[in-house]
C-alpha cells in the first residue's frame, strides 16, 4: 500500500508529543485537520494507531510498532528532499556541552571549512529530539543510554578530567588528588546535578555527599562561584584554557582519572556529504592525538566499559 507521508508525519509528530494540540502547532495545522490525517492513516492501515481518551494520548500495540519504521520513512523522504534542494547547503552541528569541549574538539578537526553551521543545544535530549526532526545532522553528547532508533554514534575523545578549587581548598597545593579525598567536599555544579549524568555518577562512585547547583553563566562565574567557598570543588577537563586567577587551582586526579567520553552523533542514514569527512577527520585525529586513550586500572567512565571502541 501507498502511505500518505503527510499522514505518517501527523502520526509521528502526535505520538512523540502525546498531545494533538502540541503536534498541530508544530504543523502549523488545526487539532482538527491533525486527527483527520492520523484516522485516515488509521483507516488505510486497518488499525488504530492512537488511544484518545481521558487520560490523554498514549500509542496502541499497533502504534508502537509502527512509529519506530515512520520516523525512519519520514527521514528518508526528508533526505530525499535534501539531496536535490540542499546540496551545497552547510552541515548543521550542534556544540552543545556546559563547560566541556565540544567547541574546542571541533575546532581542532575541522579549521578552515567554511561550510558548517553551528548550534548550542540546551542538553542531550534537545540535541536528539533535533536529530531526530532534522533540524541538525550532527552532534556532540556523551552517550549514556540506548540511542532512539535512527540514531547512530561514534566515540572521538576521551578528555581526563581535573579538580577545580579554591587556592585555600586544604588539597589545593596537592600535586595530584585521588577522587576519593574529595568526598567530603562539595561538588558544585553548574546546573541541576540530575541533568548533569557524569557529576551525578561520580559523586555516586566517590561517595560524594554533599553538592551544590548553580546556573551554567559560563567560565568565570563557574569560578567565581568555587573561589568563594573552601569546601567546594567542581571539575573540568584538563586542558581547558582557565583565565589567570590566583584564587583557584586546577590539580589533576589520579587513582583513577575521571574521563569524559565525547561522542559525535548522528541519524543513522546520514544526509549530508560532509558528514562521512567530518567523521574521517576525528578519526584520524584521535588517533594522532591518543584521544582514546583508556585504562582501566589507570582510569574510570561512569559507564564502567571494558575499553572503549571508535566504532559505532
């Protein structure tokens, strides 16, 4: 049978918002013309897809079956659009990254190309959700769930993390410090710690009690901030260029080395001609720079991976 993509984008918009009024907004469509789409498509397909009712929106069997083979229908028509009307078009990448290295990875790899488009998510799962409706076609994240469907990754760095402290911190002159001298220290952290999974995961690891959240105002308030009070810590990578400021101490962890693993995704069908380049340059400069780099005697990932693997 033939689809209706415009159906089938109607289906996929409302199953991934659980709300008509939602899904019809992005669609620039009424609640009305949004429910006569998806029950045409009910009605070709010869079964319910959506459960409307009190309780709101929710998939049926049916539904949940078919969303997952829609959304790679309606990327693929998309691509198909794309080659023909956008093909000198630059490479949307988005950098995302709170205080890590995003910008800076990029940076060293791809200098000089004039044809990428740079964006700066809120977290990961904005920087999926535009993944998955096309609005990017590359980003950074540390992958540390299972990908939706149609979403490939590619592991690119591994960056060791260091302790940040105030000069009067007790451990501020230690050549290096173990993770697990800092447990009776705060961890400040520049966000809600739940949306921040590694800090979250290496308090948890290093029995890190007490933390501290503020708001991601960027680098000099991150330090300001850990300046002012002698029991706070925060971490950053270690070669993240810190502003002179005699009032904090970047000192490296040892016994393990924390690591920060950098992934570059992507949809899983590609799209744009830079993509496969852009994917061989980090390649090529991971290993030129021993970015993957892992022991796991010497160091620690959150994930606990046997090592880890610049496939997919």
């Amino acid at each position: 049978m033939d689809l209706d993509l415009a159906q089938v984008r109607a289906f996929v918009l409302a199953a991934e918002e659980l709300h008509f009024g939602h899904a019809a907004e992005e669609l620039s469509i009424s609640q009305q013309a949004l429910s006569k789409r998806i029950a045409r498509l009910e009605s070709t397909l010869g079964r319910r897809l959506l459960d409307r009712g009190g309780q709101g929106v929710r998939l049926t069997e049916a539904g949940q079956r078919f969303l997952e083979p829609a959304r790679q229908t309606l990327a693929a028509a998309d691509l198909a659009v794309a080659a023909v009307l956008n093909a000198h078009r630059p490479l949307r990448i988005d950098v995302w990254g709170h205080l890590y290295a995003p910008m800076r990875t990029l940076a060293q790899v791809a200098t000089g190309e004039p044809r990428l488009e740079l964006g700066h998510g809120r977290d990961l799962s904005s920087v999926i959700a535009a993944l998955l409706h096309g609005d990017i076609d590359a980003a950074f994240g540390r992958v540390h769930a299972p990908l939706p469907g149609g979403l490939t990754h590619r592991l690119v760095r591994l960056e060791p993390v260091d302790a940040i402290l105030s000069a009067d911190h007790p451990l501020a002159n230690a050549p290096a410090i173990r993770p697990a001298q800092l447990r009776d220290g705060v961890l400040w952290a520049p966000g809600a710690l739940h949306r921040l999974d590694f800090l979250r995961r290496f308090a948890e690891s290093f029995g890190v009690r007490e933390r501290a959240e503020g708001s991601n105002l960027g680098l000099d308030h991150f330090l300001a901030d850990l300046a002012v009070d002698t029991r706070r810590f925060g971490l950053l990578p270690a070669d993240v260029p810190l502003p002179p400021r005699p009032a904090i101490r970047s000192v490296p962890l040892v016994g393990p080395t924390p690591l920060y693993a950098w992934s570059l995704l992507w949809r899983g069908n590609g799209g744009h001609p830079l993509l496969d380049a852009l994917v061989s340059a980090f390649v090529a400069e991971a290993e030129r720079n021993r970015w993957l780099e892992y022991d796991p005697v010497r160091d620690w990932l959150p994930e606990r991976h046997p090592a880890p693997s610049a496939t997919p």
